[in-house]
C-alpha cells in the first residue's frame, strides 16, 4: 500500500499541485517550484516526500504563513463527495497537511481554518497533533466546537485526530496516559448520523482500551442502556480486541461471556504446505454439546512465525452465531501469508485454533516455506 501511494505521489503530482496554486496566485512561480519539488523526490519514501514538497511550497509561496495557508486553501478542489478527488489520488493533499504540521504551529486560528477545509478533501488527522501536543486546551476547545460541524469529514476528525495510538502517526502520549479528554469528545460523537463518524468512534475507544480497558468497559456498559442499534455496533466493535484476547467482561459484555459447550471436528485446511505470498483456507464442524441454545463469538488465531523462530498469535474474527440443541455448523477461513507493512511472514510450522467465547480449540498445523 505505501509503495504503491509512493509511486502515485511523483513529479506529474507535484505539476498538479503547482497548477493548482497558479489557478489562484497569479505570481506564484510554478516552474521555480516543481524544479525544487521534484529534486531528490524519487530518493524519498512516502511521508518524506510530502515534508519534501511542503519545504517548497514555504519557499515559493508567501513568507507570511497565514497568507500561504489562505493561498493553499483557496487552491483545493471539491470536497468528498462533490467530484472531488478520490481512492490514492487524495494524497495530492499530503503536502498540504505537511506544510500545516512544519510551518503553521503559531498561526493557530489560520492553521485550524485551513484543516478545516482540508480534512473535508483529504485527511487532518496527521497535522491537527501537533497541536494537541503544543497546545491542548485551545485544540480541545476547538475540537468541541467542531463536534457539531455540518460536515460529517470534519466530525471525523475530532474523533480520528485524537486517537492516542492513531496507526503511521505519532502516538498521543498525554491521552494515552490519561484519555478523559478523548472520551468527552466521543461522548458528543456516539450518536453521529455518519457511519464514517461511528466507526472512527469505535477504532478510537478500541485504541484506549489497549491501555485503559477498565474505562472502555466502563463506558460501554453506560452506552450499552436503552442503546440503539447502532451505537451496539459502536460499542461491539470498540471492544474487538478485548473479545479477541477473550476479556472476560468484555464477553459477557457482548452476550458472549458463557464457557461454550460445543465440539469441534471434520478440521481440513488446503494447502498443508504454502509458499510465502500464498493462501490457504481451513474450515471445522462445530457441534453443540448443550441442552439450551448458546451465544457464540468464533474467531480464529494464527500462531505466526516469527524472524527469531517463536510463534506469536494474531487473532482474527470469524463469525458470531447462536447455535441450538444438537446443532453443528461447518465455519471457515483464510490465511494470507502475503508480506505486509505491518506483518512479515517467516518459513517454518504455523498453528490455527479457534477461540469460542475466548476458550481456546487447537485445530490443524501447517508449514510455510520460502519462495
């Protein structure tokens, strides 16, 4: 994903950008900055590059940065959903927010102006931290404010931006070591109408409980009385990773929490042998062995090699089912053992078990081999 967004930012995105600009500053000296911009570009992963190309633009554009800022927001096309830009071609905008986040830390109220149109064509979920850093209470402040803007991109950001482990962005130590400041931003946002809002929601309580599970639980079981049906969604996926390590609260939480009676049989899995970069699927009987119907949460996890030889499971959701008296089902999934950014596949014997109401049920082994 980020070599391919790195090839798709290169010299023909920085033209863009400086056609852009041009289209609203007639003095802007285009060629000037594509010759900086483009220099040394191809030599720079993804991030770099946009730090690159903001270096330009605060050589070429107006040394007041208030003055850049409103040259910059005035060059921006349409917002989401209007014909804007869409899929990796957004990341035209990646300087943009770079420039706020290197040039504008003292031009706060320009700087909270432009993210605002920014986040509604790209992201400010990288730029607006910074801020939270340098100057909590006023970013807070204005993080409240926005909590009820029209704009369901810039409601986003109040939750997205404040994510105390937001992933390939600097962690937010202070909320990380004391997230009451987040929560009373997620409190005003567990109603949103916008989906894209809910479900940035749900990923931020999930990153605090990874420190803080006790308040999570905490706040979805308030969440959880008289809850609509979408803020059960919020609160079940806030509480994946709990489920996933087989939290006890959590499971019950989720109507989950009963010891499973059940047997699990007929275990296949195809192929036994995979190459790094393949697949393989799996699948397994699961049988009642109770008198009542049970609640079930299946998920499965992969005990992947590691570089150093020991295995490390990653868990990952399956399916959730209320299964009967005498009833069975056949369940299935996928390994992929395609190299990923956040996770290197290694050669040798892997493991698969499934986790059922977080009780855990070995099911197969299986060898992975270089290419």
């Amino acid at each position: 994903m980020a070599d391919a967004l790195k090839q798709h930012f290169n010299a023909d995105t920085v033209r863009g950008i400086a056609a852009d600009i041009k289209r609203v500053f007639k003095e802007f000296d285009d060629r000037g900055f594509v010759r900086d911009a483009i220099r040394g570009l191809e030599a720079l992963e993804l991030t770099p590059r946009g730090g690159h190309v903001a270096a330009a633009m605060r050589k070429h554009l107006p040394s007041h940065v208030p003055d850049a800022l409103r040259v910059l927001t005035r060059s921006l096309g349409p917002v989401h959903g209007e014909s804007g830009l869409t899929g990796m071609a957004v990341f035209r905008y990646l300087p943009h927010a770079a420039f706020i986040r290197q040039y504008a830390i003292d031009h706060f109220d320009d700087a909270m102006a432009a993210q605002h149109a920014l986040t509604q064509r790209f992201t400010a979920e990288w730029s607006i931290r910074p801020f939270l850093e340098a100057l909590p209470d006023r970013t807070l402040a204005q993080l409240h404010h926005w909590a009820s803007d029209a704009s369901e991109h810039v409601r986003r950001l109040v939750s997205e931006g404040t994510r105390p482990r937001l992933p390939w962005a600097s962690q937010l130590k202070a909320f990380i070591a004391d997230p009451t400041p987040v929560l009373e931003l997620l409190e005003r946002l567990k109603d949103d109408p916008a989906l894209y809002v809910r479900r940035s929601v749900a990923n931020n309580l999930n990153d605090i409980a990874k420190d803080h599970p006790e308040r999570v639980l905490e706040v979805a079981k308030r969440w959880l009385t008289d809850a609509t049906e979408e803020r059960r969604w919020i609160v079940s996926h806030a509480l994946r990773s709990l489920v996933k390590r087989g939290h006890p609260q959590a499971m019950t939480l989720m109507g989950a929490g009963a010891v499973p009676k059940v047997r699990v049989s007929d275990v296949t899995v195809a192929p036994r042998r995979v190459v790094i970069g393949g697949k393989l699927r799996f699948s397994f009987r699961l049988a009642s062995a109770s008198r009542e119907t049970q609640d079930l949460l299946v998920d499965f996890a992969v005990f992947f090699v590691k570089a150093d030889k020991t295995r490390k499971p990653k868990v990952f959701k399956l399916r959730r089912l209320s299964l009967a008296p005498k009833e069975s089902v056949v369940l299935s999934g996928l390994v992929n053992l395609m190299p990923l950014t956040t996770r290197k596949p290694y050669p040798g014997r892997h493991a698969i078990e499934a986790r059922i109401n977080g009780k855990a049920f070995h099911l197969t082994e299986f060898d992975v081999r270089a290419r």
